[in-house]
C-alpha cells in the first residue's frame, strides 16, 4: 500500500534529509509550510509526521509548546505516527556519561526543561510516538551546524576551532544515516509500542580526533584551537541566541555519548557510514587544502 509522510521542517537540517530518505524509500513525501498551510488539513491520511522542525533557541519557549499541542492533535485525528528528532538536552549536566532510553530526563535548565515537557507530553498523549534521540549532527551541505559555521570556519588557515574540551567525548550523528533509520522505523512501526525512545549511536569522537579526520581528508595538518567563549558570555544579557549558547556550553566539556543497544536491537542490520567518509562528505569544498598565501592576496579584492 502507498504510503505518506508528512514532513514539518523539510528545508532544515534533519527535514532536508529525511525528504531525501523518504523518497528514496519509495514513500509519498508532503511538505509542511507553516507559513501557509493549515497541519490537519496537510496531515490528512498521512501514515506519519516527522516534526524536525526546529525554531532558533530563542524562539522554543514561546513556539515548542504549541507546536507539540498542534502535531499531537493532527497525528490523533488521523491515527497518525509521530517521529522527532530527539537530542541529549533532557539530562541535564549531572547525568552520567552513557545515555540511554532508561536514563532520567534531570535537566533543568531552559532549554533541557522545554524538551523534558515535549517528550512528556508526547508520551502522555497515546499518540504513536518515536524519538530518535541523537547527538550533534554532521551534514553533507553547510548548514549552520557547529561543525561547518564554528569548527571548520577557519581552516583557510589551517585551524580547528573546537568549542569545549577537545579530549572529552562527544556524540555525533551522520544526517544521512539518521534519517536512514528514521525510514525504518517508520517501516517498522506497527511493531513498536506507543513510545519509543531510540538513542541512535552515531559516533563517538573527541575533538583531536575530529580534527585528525579533517587532516586526513585535506591531506595537510590542522592546529586545535578553543572557541572563545567570552564574547558570548559578555554579550549573553543582552543576546537571547548567545544566552542559550552558553547554557548549552556544558555539552562540549562533559563526556558522553549514545548507548546503541536499543538501535541494534531494533535494526540489526543497520550500518552507519564510516566515520571518516562522513567528514569527507561534511567537509564539502571546504575538504580542500587552503591555497597559498599570496594567491588568497589575489582574490581578496574580488571577494569585497
């Protein structure tokens, strides 16, 4: 039987992706316009919406909330399956290093809070509902992420600017492979039960090892160097994005990574993209080493 999937952020990051893998999977693929469509009227015998959208930080206390209530409302009348993007946010920095579908939601500051009251009120909903929960996510195009507006924004001059500690571990999430798997899930989902909370596994990297992945890939070496945090932290009063930038700082230095078990359990058969070949994709143009000196002297004046 033909199948449908509503898709809510299709430009974004994950939506973007998710389009692709959908359609690649021979499923019917609607995008949801927020700007001009009405969601029940769109989510009209769909047998699944994929919420990825994802508003500005600034923005999640005031939109989330009704956001969730409209999804929640739309997947019910249409015996519809809801599947989110879920992140690390819910725990809270005193959680232990290894996240799991046991681990509890303790975060409590804003931002965790906002996503511990979505993921609860899914789950109290009886709304089909999975979340597959991943860490930060790497790319095939730049699109506003760490990885490509902070970590590889100066390797023009042979710099990877990593935001915390770069010998901690942090959990990563190839958007190809996530994706991949939220269509089989989606497969699958007459076989889940009404909540399902999938930590994705990804991969687990510290920052030294990212960095040695992008020399790799340029064939030149990389210097690590750390963000400089304190223009944020001066400018976080007044600046709600850098506010929430600095609340969600603790990310980069505390280790930690996703427990696969559950995944493999559900998809034995699943195989992430090697972990250097995504930061090849991830890379882009950028995977090429910088040209020299004198010749970035030539082209400055065409680049004002």
């Amino acid at each position: 039987m033909p199948k449908t999937v509503l898709i809510l952020g299709a430009t974004g990051r994950f939506g973007r992706n998710a389009v692709d893998a959908f359609v690649g999977a021979g499923w019917t693929v609607r995008k949801f316009d927020r700007r001009t469509q009405d969601l029940k009227a769109e989510a009209a015998d769909v047998d699944v919406i994929v919420n990825s959208w994802n508003p500005p930080y600034d923005q999640w206390a005031r939109t989330v909330p009704a956001l969730t209530r409209s999804v929640i409302e739309a997947a019910r009348i249409n015996d519809a399956t809801v599947i989110i993007p879920g992140n690390v946010y819910v725990f809270g920095d005193d959680a232990p290093e290894c996240f799991d579908e046991t681990t509890p939601h303790a975060a409590t500051n804003p931002l965790g809070r906002i996503r511990v009251e979505m993921e609860a009120a899914y789950r109290a909903s009886g709304v089909q509902t999975i979340i597959l929960r991943c860490g930060d996510f790497l790319d095939t195009t730049a699109s506003g992420n760490w990885f490509d507006r902070v970590m590889i924004a100066k390797l023009d001059r042979n710099r990877f600017v990593y935001p915390g500690d770069p010998d901690r571990p942090h959990a990563w999430a190839f958007l190809p492979d996530a994706t991949r798997a939220t269509v089989m899930l989606a497969e699958m989902r007459d076989a889940l039960g009404p909540f399902e909370d999938v930590p994705f596994p990804g991969y687990t990297l510290t920052g030294r090892e990212l960095a040695g992945m992008v020399t790799l890939a340029r064939g030149e070496p990389v210097a690590v160097k750390g963000l400089n945090w304190l223009p944020r932290r001066l400018l976080a009063p007044f600046w709600k994005m850098g506010r929430h930038l600095v609340e969600m700082r603790y990310l980069w230095s505390k280790p930690h990574f996703l427990d696969g078990s559950r995944f493999d359990r559900l998809l034995p058969g699943f195989r992430m993209t090697p972990a250097q070949s995504a930061v090849v994709q991830a890379l882009g143009d950028s995977r090429l080493p910088a040209p020299p000196l004198d010749h970035r002297q030539q082209l400055a004046p065409l680049a004002r």
